[in-house]
C-alpha cells in the first residue's frame, strides 16, 4: 500500500516539475499563509497503555493552484506531537521541525482533497514521569521520520480554511497521529485587486452569455479517420465515423431537451476557421447533422463551448487530462474562475456522467451565478 502510495506521489510531482520547468514565472500566483492548529497524536508502541494527546503547531505554507482541479502545496515549521501513558501516569513528549509537500484537488470552489508526504526532524524528544521528572529520550539530534497524509480542506471567506490530515507512518515514524489545522492566508494588495478584476470579468461574461448565444463545437474525428482509411481499415474507420455521429446527435439532443440559459447553435470542428472569423453563415447543423443555410446568428455577442480536455493555468501546460463540457470566448480561450465556465464528466466520487447530466449541470450553474450576479449588479 506504501509504495503504491509513494509511486503516486511521485507522478504527480515529476507531472508537475515537467509542466512547470520551462516556465520563469512559476512563483508567481504563489499564495503564504500561517497554518496553525493541533496534533492529535498517539505513540505506536501498543504494549504500552497510551492515550492520545493534543499538542500543538504553526507553519509557514505556500500554495498554488496549476489549473482549475490541481495544486500543490509546500509548508513547513515547529510541531509538537506526544502521547499520555496511565499507569504509571507519564508523558512522551516531542519537538519536530515538520515539513509537508502535497497536491491539493479540488472538488468544488470550496473543498480540495489533499495528499502528499511529510519528513519530520526530531529535535528533542522527552520522557516525563509524574510531573517534574523528565528523561531525555536518544531520539534527538534531528532524527529523521518519514509520514504520508491524506485529509480535506474546506475554504471559506477570504481563502481562510480548515481541514484536517491523516497521517500513515512510513518509515520510523514515532506516532500516529491526525492534525486539525486553520489556514490564514497573507494576502497582498496585488492578489486581491486581481480577484476583483477576475470577478468583475466573470460578471460581464454571464450578463453577456445571457443576453447572447452559446455556439457548440462538435467534432469529427476526420484526422483519425483518415488515418484508418488510409492503413486498410475501412470498417474501423466506419465504426469511429458511426460513433462521433451518435454523440454529437446525442449533444444536440440533450441541449435542445435540457439547456434553457440561452440560444444555442452547432458548427463542426472543421469549419473553425470560419466561426474563429464570425463567419457562421452555412457552417451552422440542424438536428440531423446537416447544413442549413436558414439558420442564422443575429446577435453579435456569442461564446463557445464543447466537450474538451481542460487546459491548465499555465500557459506551457499540455493540458489536465481532465474532460469536461467547457465554455470558451470568442477566442475558443477557456474562460476562469468566479465563471462557472467547465462540468466535468467523470467527478471524485460522484462517477461517469453522461451528456444529458453534464449538459443539465451547466445550465443549471449558468442560471445559479447569473441570478447571484443579476442580484448584485441591481442592489
């Protein structure tokens, strides 16, 4: 289980370094914070009658976010952990300088799952009997411990947060041990003029959306298709053919039963050029997937959406490996938080959505932050 544990860590992290490393500007959207809370932590040793004891620590942390469903985190600082004996009653009681590295997932807006892997130093470690005779332990002198933790962070109100961490002892790891924590972030001017921008952006975006058309790109895989027909394998070539029509028919079905936000058009991927132009004049699909020259786009604001692997942040990023139903601009750039502009189609525990479900939520959360945005822009 450990090493299978280590062996994703370590993916995530050489994904990370290898996504980042042609980047100067990686530091920048770092985010500081004070992280301070609490050690619930129990000696390992069960042929002594322990208890848990609560002790506390505070750390520095850095955190950033490198795309809308991934970010890492690095904090590091003075921890104590211990663990109360009864009988005789006595206390273990150490002093570690602890350093984390994790990835942090985010499920929604709010919440984030977060794994990663935690070198401990033990700086004094102390055995008291009674209640003032002490014995120095011979773990000291920066001995080393090794943990991996698992936990849930939610966010709350200026980027504060709270969560909490299981730890699973690795190598010479001296306690089990749980830490609830408080996240206080040190925010700077520049962050916060830049979430206002990003939000004011966002409010214009689903005033306009509303007011406008949402125009579907459907593709049609005619560059695998090509290559099928041209390696002799014509029945695969027509199987694929087959199967991109039945989705992008089930695409159009399902927006035409379950999303009401607005106007919606379709257009194949073949013909990007044109719609990147604003030239939809006979590249626009009825519902069988045909031309139709009758239908016409009137209104001039319009954004895109279709079904795509989401980009990450960082511009030199391949992408998140992650698909999802996506709005984009006029520029078929994916729009950014506050804009609920992705649904994705596969969610942490919640398993594989089909079309209809993704299609029906990101109606539904068009309609939720317009009418938050509607509210506040006529107060």
């Amino acid at each position: 289980m450990k090493k299978y544990y280590l062996a994703f860590l370590a993916s995530v992290f050489t994904n990370v370094i290898f996504s980042q490393n042609n980047r100067s500007d990686f530091f920048e959207n770092v985010s500081p914070a004070i992280i301070t809370g609490v050690n619930i932590s129990k000696l390992q040793n069960d042929s002594l009658d322990c208890t848990a004891a609560t002790q506390p620590f505070i750390f520095l942390g850095l955190s950033k976010p490198l795309s809308s469903s991934l970010g890492i985190e690095f904090s590091g600082g003075y921890s104590l952990k211990g663990s109360n004996v009864l009988l005789p009653y006595s206390r273990y009681r150490f002093q570690y300088l602890d350093f984390q590295a994790g990835a942090n997932y985010y499920i929604s807006p709010s919440l984030s799952f977060q794994a990663g892997i935690t070198p401990s130093f033990v700086i004094k470690s102390r055995f008291i009997v009674g209640t003032d005779s002490t014995i120095f332990l011979p773990k000291t002198n920066f001995y080393n411990e090794w943990e991996a933790f698992a936990g849930l962070n939610f966010r709350f109100q200026g980027n504060s947060g709270i969560g909490f961490k299981y730890f699973f002892p690795l190598k010479d790891a001296s306690f089990h041990n749980i830490q609830l924590y408080l996240s206080i972030p040190l925010n700077t001017g520049t962050k916060k003029t830049n979430e206002k921008e990003n939000t004011d952006q966002s409010k214009k975006q689903i005033l306009e959306l509303k007011n406008g058309v949402l125009i579907v790109r459907l593709k049609t895989s005619e560059n695998a298709i090509k290559y099928l027909i041209e390696n002799g394998k014509t029945e695969e070539a027509e199987t694929m053919k087959q199967q991109q029509a039945d989705m992008n028919r089930e695409i159009i079905n399902s927006f035409r039963q379950r999303f009401s936000f607005c106007p919606v058009y379709f257009f194949f991927s073949s013909q990007t050029d044109a719609a990147l132009k604003g030239q939809f004049n006979g590249i626009l699909l009825n519902e069988k997937l045909e031309i139709d020259t009758s239908i016409k786009i009137i209104n001039p604001i319009y954004y895109f959406a279709e079904f795509d692997y989401l980009e990450s942040d960082d511009e030199s990023s391949t992408g998140t490996g992650i698909e999802a139903l996506i709005v984009k601009d006029m520029n078929m750039k994916q729009l950014s938080r506050p804009f609920p502009f992705f649904v994705r189609k596969n969610e942490l525990m919640m398993g594989t959505r089909n079309i209809g479900q993704v299609v029906t939520l990101l109606n539904y959360n068009l309609q939720q932050y317009y009418n938050l945005c509607n509210i506040s822009v006529n107060k």
